[in-house]
C-alpha cells in the first residue's frame, strides 16, 4: 500500500532541501491553479509569468510564514508577479488599483468556452480593476475564504469581504453594458456564481 500524499509544506521542505522529485510534485499540484491565475489577465507571458512565481517562491523560502497555507504564500508571489509585469509595461501610468487589464491595454480573452454567458463573465471581470478581479476569480475559482484571501493581499478579512461585494457590484455594471438585453443580463448575473464555477478548469487550458 501507498502511503497518504506529502502535504504541500513536506513538499516544500524537501524541495527548499533540494529534492526536484518533490518540486515538481509541488508544481504539477498546483500548475494549474497559477496558470489560470494569469490566463485571464494578459495576453501572453502566462508560461513565463508561471515560471518566475514558482522561481520566487524557492528563492524567498525565507520568507514562508508557517502559519499560512502554501497556497496563500504562493498566490502572493503571483500577485506580486502579475503587479510587476504591469508596472514595467505601464510606467508612470494611473495606480494598478484602479485600472483593469482592457485599460492597460489586453486584447480579446484566448479562453475558450463554449456559452456566450461565460465570454461575458470572463470580460467584464476583464474590465473591472485589476485588484478586484484577481480577488473575484480567487474567491469564485480557487474557493479561497476571505481570511485567506486577506492573507495574500495583506487585508483584514472584513475588508475583503467588502471588496467581494463592491467586485460582485462591478462585474454587474459591466455585464450590464455589454449584454445585448434584459434577459442575456438576467441569464449571466442571475446565475453568476454558477457561470464562474463553469468556466474553472476551461481557464486553465
């Protein structure tokens, strides 16, 4: 018989001690995951972007507080890896906070889905802020509570739940204006949470 899986933090210690079996173990369970953090938010880079954040994450192994998840510490280094690929392309531009992916200039999403519901949701979370986007697709995609979201964007989680309900508030406005009647708008934002559960695994492709 086979033992139970290495947790995620066994993983890393053997990586950060220079196991590679354990490293890729570690990034084959959560590929996917970083992968479809940054598919729907440029249009390139993504396999780059992907490499640098599990780069950075054996190079500040210092810097792991063992009182978060592996995941939460790894979602930090991707956001701060989707920030900086921002800002080096952007220079001198408004603050990221405030501006989203299409303001910054991406083209047309490359996901492919197969309803028009799920095109609409995957551009107007596109069209939203870019703060507020990668924290919707976190807690829609990932199924991360608010504590740990808080975790990686170092906010209370009172704060963040806040920011779920304003992102929800946005991503409406948006479907708002780019559906092509009350019954297309009623379809996508009525079942919201379900459009977004749809489109997981098609965002990883």
């Amino acid at each position: 018989m086979t033992g139970e899986p290495l947790s995620d933090r066994d993983l890393f210690d053997a990586w950060c001690e220079g196991d590679r079996k354990a490293g890729h173990a570690l990034f084959s369970r959560h590929f996917a995951s970083i992968r479809r953090f940054f598919a729907n938010k440029v249009d390139d880079d993504v396999e780059e972007l992907v490499q640098r954040t599990f780069t950075a994450c054996i190079e500040g192994r210092d810097r792991f507080s063992r009182r978060s998840s592996f995941r939460t510490y790894l979602f930090g280094i991707a956001r701060n890896k989707l920030r900086e690929h921002f800002r080096s392309r952007h220079r001198g531009a408004t603050p990221l906070d405030d501006v989203s992916v299409v303001d910054m200039g991406a083209g047309v999403s490359t996901v492919i889905t197969e309803r028009r519901e799920q095109r609409l949701l995957l551009e107007a979370l596109r069209r939203i802020p870019l703060e507020h986007q990668m924290l919707l697709e976190l807690y829609f995609w990932e199924n991360l509570s608010a504590s740990e979201i808080g975790e990686i964007f170092d906010a209370p989680e009172n704060t963040v739940r806040s920011r779920i309900r304003r992102g929800k508030q946005l991503v409406g406005e948006q479907l708002a204006s780019l559906t092509s009647s009350a019954r297309e708008l009623e379809s996508t934002l009525g079942n919201l949470e379900g459009w977004a559960e749809s489109l997981r695994l098609r965002v990883a492709r």
